[in-house]
C-alpha cells in the first residue's frame, strides 16, 4: 500500500495542466471526498503499529503535494489568461502619449517667418554676441553718438569691442557684407538690454528684423509689405505710419496696426486709442549700404524690426512678459493645441 502512496507522489509531482477542467478533475481525484487521499486515511486503520508513522507521514506528503499542485497551476493558468486579455482587448483606452508643446515665441516667430517666406524672404541669423561694428558704427551710429544710449548695453568685460547684441539690425549688416542685392531677408533672434526686468519689459528678449535691397525700392514697397504682414499676422489690414528716428534709417517711421476697441482688453491694451505700436522701420540709410559695401547710387531698400515677445502677449493674451522665460509647466502647457 505504501508503496502505491508513493507512486502516487511521483505522479502528482510530475503533473501539468493547460486547462481549468483538467485540473479540477486533478483535484477531485486527490482531494474530493471520495477521492484517493480519503480512501488510504480509510485505509489507515489497517496498517500495523509498527508501520502506521511511516504510512501517515506518506499519506501527509502526498496531501500536501497534491493541494500545492493544484493552487500552482491555478496560478499559472490565471496569469496567462490575464496576459491573453490584456494583449487581446482591442477596446482598451490606449496608453497616454505626452506630446510637448511649442513655446509661445517659437509658435510666433514660426507664423512671422511663414508669412515673409510667402513673398520671397529668406531667413538668416547672426551671432547673439556680437562687435561694435554689426551692433552699432556700420548701422550709422558711431562711437559717442547719443543715439547708442535709447538701448543699454551689455558689454563683454574682456573686450571691449565685444557686446550682446541689443538688436537683430546686426544680421543686416552681415547680411549685406556677405550677399549681393536683390536682397530678401528676415532675421529671427535673441537680443539683450541691460533694462529693468518687469511684467512689460526684460534684459533679454526676441526680435525679428527685415531687409530688403533692389533698385528702385521705394517706401511704398514697404508699406505694401507691412500691410501684407499685419493682415496675414492679426488680420487687420489698416496701418499707420508715424514718422519717427532710427540712425540707420531716413526716413524712419514707427508702425501701429488699428486693433480696434471692441472689448475691456482691447481699451487698456491700445490705452483707449484703438491702435497699437508693433514695429520700427525706414529706408535703409545710404551710410550703411555703403558701410556694408553696398552702392547707394545703385540700390535702394527697406529695412524694419519688431518684437516677437510682445505680438506673443498680444496674440495669447499674456499678461507678463517673465512668464516666457520661467519654463513653468502650468503656462507652456497651454499651447499645446499651437501649431
Ligand atoms: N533695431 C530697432 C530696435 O531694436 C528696430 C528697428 C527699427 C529695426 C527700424 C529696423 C528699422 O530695421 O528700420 O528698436
């Protein structure tokens, strides 16, 4: 009998199972009520003295295989029904993509160069630290001319020749200095001004400048082009143009677009007047065609610049000018549906 017990050992260790039923019959036949287990407890009775310590021990064994056996394969078999569903369930929500956004001034400048590539311009860069020459003498403003004061300067302790640019008009310079006209050009970039930092201003900042140089360019050219702009840009068409001083520029105007006033914000952002300040511009002065090797008598152009921060605030809504260098999350994430 024991014997028998002990084959049934081998063969309760040796058993698998693929199924539910397959191992509920496994159990009923081991550990059912009238299953093999409670037969040889039956059997118990029977067994001389001296061998009933052994036969228990045997039948023990065996109960204890038998039942582990059966919450294993339990196991198994319910962990790869799960991996089954898990895989096979089509309907499932799928698993979140974190899709980052563009930041407010990418998304501007983005739209500005897309608008001035649609009529021929090109885009070009230049160096964010830049010298005197690109920064201020080529564009006619000559060392000690007062004019250097409308922007503060951050100058390069080591060098005095060298200089964070405080506008993008540099790139013009070198854009003339390395290209021959016709020229159409705009020029995206950082810019840097030793300001105070507040909600409508800060040290540094971006800016956008254009150039254009043919024969024959006139101011009406470039009001043409202003007004192509502001309508793609705010979709507002009506411009004027105040005549204004910018030493690389003659004549110069400074730029409003006619936002209108038809809400609070539209008051307290025109300062009730309805029209709103986006842009300087003029005809290239003649000293700085030449300075960039450029003949006057030959060619004419236009050249403007504007803020890229500031058109963000307008066309977001943005209160605070800090808000586009802090990188919090809660701001940027709110463009996420931008382009
Ligand atoms: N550089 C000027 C500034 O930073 C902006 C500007 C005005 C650029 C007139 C121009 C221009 O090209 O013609 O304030």
């Amino acid at each position: 009998m024991i014997d028998t017990i002990k084959e049934h050992i081998v063969q309760v260790e040796k058993f698998s199972a693929t199924s539910v039923q397959e191992i509920e019959s496994f159990r009923i036949k081991y550990l059912g009520k009238k299953g093999l287990l409670n037969e040889f407890f039956k059997e118990f009775k029977n067994v001389p003295n001296d061998q009933k310590k052994e036969f228990g021990k045997t039948i023990n064994k065996l109960k204890v295989l038998a039942a582990e056996k059966v919450s294993t394969l339990k196991e198994t078999l319910e962990e790869k029904g799960d991996e089954k569903s898990v895989n096979g369930d089509l309907t499932r929500p799928g698993e979140p993509l974190e899709l980052g956004s563009r930041h407010p001034i990418s998304i501007v400048k983005n739209q500005i160069i897309d608008i001035f590539s649609r009529i021929g311009f090109n885009v070009s860069e230049g160096p964010e630290i830049e010298d005197d020459w690109h920064n201020f003498t080529a564009l006619n403003l000559p060392e000690h001319h007062p004019a250097r004061d409308m922007q503060d300067t951050f100058f390069i302790q080591t060098d005095p020749d060298l200089l964070l640019r405080t506008h993008t008009s540099s790139v013009q310079v070198r854009y003339m200095e390395n290209n021959k006209p016709p020229i159409r050009t705009i020029s995206p970039g950082r810019v840097y001004r030793n300001e105070a930092i507040s909600a409508r201003s800060h040290c540094f900042f971006h800016q956008v400048e254009g150039l254009y140089i043919d024969k024959d360019v006139s101011f009406a050219d470039l009001k043409q082009t202003l007004q192509f702009f502001t309508t793609e840009l705010f979709g507002k068409s009506k411009i004027r143009l105040r005549p204004s001083y910018f030493p690389f520029t003659e004549p110069s105007a400074e730029v409003d677009v006619y936002w209108g006033l038809e809400t609070e914000t539209d008051y307290r952002m025109t300062k009730g007047t309805g029209w709103l300040e986006i842009m300087g511009c003029g005809m290239v002065d003649p000293n700085v065609l030449e300075n960039c090797g450029i003949d006057p008598k030959e060619y004419s152009g236009f050249a403007f610049g504007m803020g890229i921060d500031r058109i963000a605030l307008l066309l977001h809504q943005i209160s605070d000018i800090r808000l586009l260098s802090e990188n919090d999350l809660r701001f940027l994430e709110q463009f996420k549906s931008a382009f």
